[in-house]
C-alpha cells in the first residue's frame, strides 16, 4: 500500500512545487508528474500519468491537488476513474476534499468533475473573448484595449536578435535560453516569428 503523488502543469513556465507543497508527499512516497502537458491532453496519453497507471496496485492512494488533474474533461476523469482507479481497487484522495471512494464518492467525484469542466470552458470562453477584443482594438487604434502595443508578452530581446544569435553559435534551443536569460520556450517563440 503506497502512496502516490500526481502533479500535473501546462507549461514550463509553472512549476509543479505548489501542487507537491500542497499535498505533503513524504520520504517513500512515489511520486509522478507530468510538466509542460496541457489539460487538454487524455489522461491515460501522459507520460507520467501513464507511468503512475502501470505502478498502481490494489490498496495505494493517489493523492492530486485537484479534480482536473485526472483529465481533460468530465467523461476522460470519469473513464480514468472508474477503469484505472475503482477496477484496480486503488483510492484516490482529492486535496481539501478527502477520499473519493464508494458509490457516492464516485457519484461526488462525477459533479466535481462536470464542475471543473464548468469553469474550464468559462475560463476558455473569457480568454477567447480577451483576445477578440485586444485585436479589435488594435486594429483600429494602435494599442490594445488594455493599452499595450500587441498581443502577447513584449519580448526581453527582439526575436530577430535571439534567432540569429541561435543559429550564428550553432547553439541549442536551452543554450540559446540560458545566454538571454528568457525560457526555452521563448526561444521557440523567436524561431517561429523570425522564420
């Protein structure tokens, strides 16, 4: 009987420390974690949450920092839950929730996983129409409507400079990242604005 620790990020900027703080996991316990991994992505086609699957064994705990970490929406965490967790036997705990397990946790953990979807599609809606209205406005004034001169992050260093710096060293993508001081995927962004 283990327990295990799952963590999940969209991207490299974040970082999966909060969600291991969060959850507590101690000498012993095994951890998996999958990093720059959109939520969109099916569960079980993570590489760590595939790995965690394989692992699992009747009796463990897994412990995630919430609902949405189980999948990229309502059925894919129901689906996960019921043939990896519940048919293994092995007890998901939820944190500020407790442990999900039953008919009725299983009936919970359906409402808080239609919930998550909720607000997933909410927050993809308001982003959408953030950046409807940043174009529209910077079309017809120069500048978004929260003042900005484009869309995006402005650039530390003009992606030409990064770009071409990159290819004249014959540097790598990290090499290029850690020598501007700016994150590998930056760098990917220069490369594909600079093409």
């Amino acid at each position: 009987m283990t327990n295990i620790f799952y963590y999940r990020v969209s991207t490299l900027d974040q970082s999966i420390e909060s969600q291991r703080h969060q959850l507590g996991a101690k000498p012993g316990d095994r951890e998996f974690s999958d990093e720059a991994v959109s939520g969109a992505t099916v569960a079980a086609k993570r590489p760590g949450f595939a790995a965690m699957l394989d692992y699992m064994r009747q009796g463990d705990t897994v412990h995630v920092a919430a609902i949405d970490r189980l999948g990229r929406d309502s059925i894919d965490i129901q689906v996960t839950y019921r043939d990896h967790f519940k048919a293994k036997g092995v007890i998901l705990h939820v944190a500020g929730l407790g442990r999900i397990e039953g008919e009725m946790g299983e009936f919970f953990l359906t409402l808080l996983a239609q919930m998550a979807q909720v607000e997933r599609n909410r927050i993809m809606s308001r982003t959408k129409a953030g950046r409807e209205a940043a174009r529209a406005s910077l079309e017809a004034t120069g500048r978004t409507h929260r003042g900005k001169s484009s869309l995006g992050r402005p650039f530390a260093h003009a992606p030409s400079t990064v770009s071409e710096w990159r290819k004249k060293n014959g540097a790598s993508i990290a090499a290029t990242a850690q020598h501007f001081g700016v994150s590998v995927s930056t760098v990917k962004r220069c490369e594909r604005i600079h093409r």
